[in-house]
C-alpha cells in the first residue's frame, strides 16, 4: 500500500469539498500510481485515513488527450486528487 504523509509531501486540504490533494512529483519517484489502495497519514496526531481509487482525469482530445489527476476516494467522504504535473 502506498502511504502519503500530509506534512511530507506538501498535500493541501479544501475543506468545502472535503478533498486533499497533492503533486504527483512530491511523491517521490517509488510511488506507484496505479495501487488500488492509498493510505493519507497524519504523522503530528498519526490519524490516517485509506483510499480507494476511483477514477483517471484526462485533459485534451485525441492524441493530445493527457492525464489530469487519479482521484481516490474513502469510506467517511474525503476524495484525493493526485495532480500530474
């Protein structure tokens, strides 16, 4: 399972919309974008929450079409956008 620490890797928080994101760069070069599973942990108060993946952005058309961002969502409401930047 792919762990993304909050303090670590420079991950934002949209309160309104319940959703963390991140650069896909920030992740370092060992992380696997395409597991099913991603743990979001909170190393302060060490709480962490488990994703699922749920969907592929794309941005553009046919053979400009390129990937957006993978959103993953959890079990209590929060979804995580991974950013291809």
């Amino acid at each position: 399972m792919n762990t993304i620490s909050i303090q670590k890797h420079n991950v934002s928080y949209n309160k309104s919309r319940k959703t963390f994101s991140c650069e896909i760069s920030d992740l370092g070069r060992n992380f696997d974008i395409g597991k099913n599973f991603i743990r979001l942990v909170n190393d302060k108060t060490k709480n962490f929450s488990t994703f699922n993946f749920d969907k592929t952005d794309y941005y553009g058309s046919g053979e400009d079409r390129e990937i957006g961002g993978w959103w993953y969502k959890s079990n209590d409401g929060y979804k995580l956008l991974i950013i291809n930047d």
